[in-house]
C-alpha cells in the first residue's frame, strides 16, 4: 500500500536531515547527486483572524478523511480551478491522490468541500535536486468560488540597494509551530512577519547562490517556515490588498542558531508559465504600501 503524503515528505525530511553537510548544487552544474535540501517545510508565529486568507489553500492527504492529519503542504487559489504551490510537494504525487479545501483557517473545524485536483502541472524545469523553478499548478475537478489572490509582476532583477534589505513580508502556514521537546502542528492557519536578506548573506549561510527565481527571508533564529508549510505564500500588501509574491520552497530543519533562512520561490519570475494555465489570473505591478519594493518584487 503506497506511503500516505504526509509520511512521505516526512521521511524525506528526515533522510535529508540525517545526513550532515547536505547542501544544493551550484547554479549551473548538474545537480548534486546526494540528498535533496531539506523540505521546507510557520515557525513563531501567531493565529490568523478569521476571514483575514479566502484564498488560503490547504494540499490533503485524499486517503485521510481527517483534515488536520491530511494537510501536509500549502497553496493558495490563483483561479477559480487553480491552486498554485510548490513543484516537491506534488512531482510525487497523481491527480487521485491529493484534495484541497480553499478558504481554510482551523483545519479541526473547517465546513467548506474538499474539493478533488484533476490535473497537476510542475514547472518542465523543476530540478528537485537544486529546487530550482520549484512550482507547480493544481487544476481543481470543480472550481472554486473562492475570491483567488493577485499575484505580483516585478520589473527586471538588477543588483538590490542595500536601503531596501531588511523589508518585512508575511507567512501564512499550518507548519511545525515549536521544535523544542513538544513540537506540534497547529490546527489554526499562522502568519509571521519576515525581513527579506540580501543573497549574499543567504549565499553565506547555506553555500551555495540564489537562483534568480529565488528570494530568501527569515532571521537567523526563531521565525521560519517549517515542516507542512512548504509550498504556502510569501505576501505583501498592494493597493489595498495582498498579493502573492513568493512561496515556501527549502530551508533547513526550520530556523536554528548559525543564520540559516527560509529559501523561497520568486513568483514574478513564472507569471508567463502560469497565465499559459490560468485564464482568469490575476497580475498587479504595484508598490507595496509603505515598503520599499524592488528588493522582493523583482524577477
């Protein structure tokens, strides 16, 4: 009997953690034949407000008929019949295999459908060695009535004024919520403020560089995505609204002492691959409000 989701990117996580000195491929060499990065997988966070996410996309188990044990990744609506999220938490998987609730905040009282994905697309340069160009659509079998999240298109990446580092984004997420000796996940959907760092002191904690699909963001200890997060949004605020610009792709086993981030992929850089899939998206190009934008919002 195949290995349940949730089991499954659980023993990946711990196969990649086991192994010490496991680090990502450089950009532009083959990927390394060793483990895989550790599965990123909200790390100090706080509860949501009800209502405050519609478009929040719980990935489930489809042989779980529990909703808390099912959840194993995160997504989030970009069209009526699709769900954007990471490329790892779904390459393994078929159609049959995976179910979404949309708008989902508690997932021990959520009333909503599960609603089943006929169809699963991963990015056709997905390197799961590297967890480059690490995402994936979702076509749900029925759609969605749900209001689906904008996502942001950037201007082009150049180098990044030092002014701009620093600037706060946040995380939505049911992950792993302590790693001390009484971790839990919860059942209510958390979000953390994060600062986005420059790829240089991300190149200097994991070894390796950035692709330019790639942002990180994180502090060195203490907030993170964690294990069950992956594939969950990185937003900003635009116009009055949120937009979607990023999501949880790696890390390592959380935030821990010795500045290691979260790794997260640049939605702007894959606007073009996934309006080929989404009739309906929705794209903004404004400033976040408040903020100084181009560290994040570039592609």
């Amino acid at each position: 009997m195949p290995m349940k989701i949730r089991q499954l990117l659980l023993a990946l996580l711990l196969s990649a953690l086991l192994l010490p000195g496991a680090v990502l491929a450089a950009a532009g060499t083959p990927p390394d034949p060793g483990p895989a990065p550790p599965r990123a997988k909200v790390l100090g966070g706080t509860d949501t407000l009800p209502g405050t996410w519609p478009w929040m996309t719980a990935l489930l188990d489809a042989s779980q008929p529990d909703l808390y044990y099912a959840q194993y990744c995160g997504g989030v609506l970009v069209g009526a019949s699709w769900v954007l999220t990471a490329a790892h938490c779904v390459d393994f998987a078929s159609p049959g295999d995976i179910d979404v609730a949309v708008g989902v905040r508690d997932l021990n009282n959520f009333t909503g459908p599960r609603l089943a994905v006929s169809a699963i697309v991963v990015h056709p340069d997905y390197d799961a060695g590297r967890l480059v160009n690490d995402i994936a659509l979702l076509k749900l079998a029925t759609p969605s009535s749900a209001e689906p999240v904008p996502l942001f298109s950037g201007r082009s990446r150049d180098k990044i004024p030092s002014s701009l580092l620093g600037q706060t984004t946040t995380l939505l997420g049911w992950g792993l919520y302590n790693t001390t000796a009484y971790p839990y996940f919860p059942s209510i959907l958390q979000q953390v403020d994060l600062p986005v760092v420059s790829d240089s002191v991300c190149t200097a904690a994991f070894g390796i560089p950035l692709a330019d699909s790639q942002v990180c963001a994180g502090y060195p200890a203490g907030k993170d995505a964690c294990r069950g997060d992956s594939g969950g949004p990185l937003v900003v605020r635009v116009d009055n609204r949120w937009v979607h610009a990023g999501l949880v792709s790696y890390g390592t086993d959380c935030v821990q002492e010795g500045g290691f981030y979260g790794v997260y992929t640049r939605t702007s850089s894959f606007i073009d691959f996934i309006s080929q899939y989404v009739p309906d998206l929705q794209v903004t190009s404004g400033a976040p409000q408040g903020l100084p934008w181009l560290l994040l919002l570039m592609h």
